[in-house]
C-alpha cells in the first residue's frame, strides 16, 4: 500500500496544490511511483496536470468514488498524467471538479469520515505514495483525507495568515485525530513556499515560521520564481515552461523529494 501525504493549510493562497505536483513529479523522477489524488473542489492540481473536466462524455471523479462508499473504487478513478516527460509514466491522476462540493451534504451520515479511506483500499496498492491536495479547510473533505493519510505535509507562505492557517491545522489534529481514527497521523513537515527572498518582512516570518514549528520546517524553502507560475498557467511540468530560472526552480523540487524520502522513511 502507498505511504498517504496529506497536503494542507487553513488558509488558501499557498501554493498547496502547486508544491503536490511538483513535489510528485520530483519524486517520480527518482523512479517512485506517484499518486495525485486532488480532493478540493477547485480541481487546482487536475487542471494543472493537464486533465479537463468534459461534460459530454462525463469522467469518474474523486467525487464519485466516495460517494459509492464501496472499498476500491478510486481504482476506477486514477488516470495518467498525459505529460510528455519519461517520468509521467509513474505518475496518475485521480481528478476533481466543482461536483466534489457536494459530498460536503453528507457530513452527517454514519462513517463518513471514512469513505476517502475505503475508496483507497486496494486501489493504490502499486504506487510507493499518494499525495492529497485539500481544500483549505477543516471541514468535512479533509476530515476524510486525515482520516485516510499517514502523515501531514503543511505548505505555508512567510505571512501570518498563512502561518496561523497551518498552526489551526496543527491544532485541529492534535485535537481530533482520535475522533476521525487516525491515531497514529503526525505531521511530517512543514513547506515554506513562494518565498520572496531580499524583503525584510519576509525573513521575518520566515524566523516565525522557524521558532513555531522548530524541526519541522523541510529544507530547501521553495522561492518564488516566473517558471513556476508559467508551468502552472500552462498546465506542463517544469522542465517545458516558458520563463527564467529553471535550473533553480527544478533543483528546489529534487531537493525537496529528498527531505520527503528522510523524513517519511523516519
């Protein structure tokens, strides 16, 4: 079974599904095989991998798969990453769109919590790991991804709302994991993303992030770059977009990959 990374925070506007599929695709190119698996509404992370959402011929999503509440059935889901890079081949994509919202309607049924974790089973039995792109919230969809991860990943911006998103986070955990069955779920890490690096008040939150979360901060921080931006507008993976600065966007992103590998093996 794949090793499951909750990716989140509280506050939108951080990049999360941006560092998902980078973080995915870095760790696809050491030969591991990946999961995508988004699971906000948005659909952020599909768009982004190139997958789009045809309502004429209607595709099984995310949505679709909880809602049957049967064991197995995101196995129906995952799709490739149509990429044109060698390394696509070890990545799928298991999709979302607006209809995932409705799922929040059913909150109140027995065990619902736990529908993400039964589609799962079985169904990602052949990949070393599955990423999870949250909505930001701590309502009823990431109640579900907690509740079927194995560890957390917070991605955060050097800016207070952001921090306060990821401690919220951090707190909800601590608070109700046991409640959602998932005693055993920790944080693994915390991404510092989008840093703006020579602005004063940047190093400052960046020193807030660093004395509040402590070891759990992962190296390298992730800076904001043109590249990144430009391969997330033209849903292609880093090596094909257009803009400055690549080696040093793609290197962050390897680099990144290999504090994923210590830490989870940890």
């Amino acid at each position: 079974m794949a090793r499951r990374t909750v990716v989140i925070n509280n506050r939108g506007g951080v990049g999360k599904s941006d560092v998902t599929l980078r973080l995915g695709a870095a760790l696809a190119k050491r030969g591991r095989r990946v999961g995508l698996l988004d699971f906000d509404p948005q659909g952020n992370l599909s768009r982004r991998a190139g997958w789009t959402y045809n309502e004429d011929q209607p595709q099984i999503t995310v949505s679709e798969a909880v809602q049957a509440d049967r064991v197995g059935t995101m196995g129906q889901v995952w799709t490739p990453v149509r990429w044109d890079v060698e390394y696509a081949a070890r990545m799928r994509l298991a999709p979302a769109w607006l209809e995932l919202e409705n799922r929040y309607a059913e909150a109140g049924l027995a065990g619902a919590h736990l529908r993400l974790a039964k589609s799962l089973q079985g169904a990602d039995d052949d990949l070393d790991d599955v990423l999870i792109d949250c909505p930001p919230s701590l309502f009823h969809l990431t109640q579900m991804a907690f509740a079927a991860g194995d560890g957390v990943l917070l991605v955060t911006r050097a800016e207070i709302d952001a921090i306060l998103g990821a401690r919220r986070v951090r707190e909800f955990i601590a608070d109700k994991r046991a409640a959602l069955h998932a005693d055993d779920l920790r944080i693994d890490g915390v991404v510092v993303n989008d840093y703006e690096q020579g602005k004063p008040r940047q190093r400052q939150q960046l020193a807030s992030v660093r004395r509040i979360f402590g070891d759990l901060v992962w190296e390298p921080i992730i800076h904001r770059r043109e590249i990144m931006a430009n391969a997330s507008n033209d849903h292609v993976p880093l090596e094909q977009a257009k803009g400055s600065q690549l080696h040093g966007a793609v290197a962050g992103f390897e680099l990144l990959a290999d504090t994923y590998e210590k830490r989870t093996a940890a």
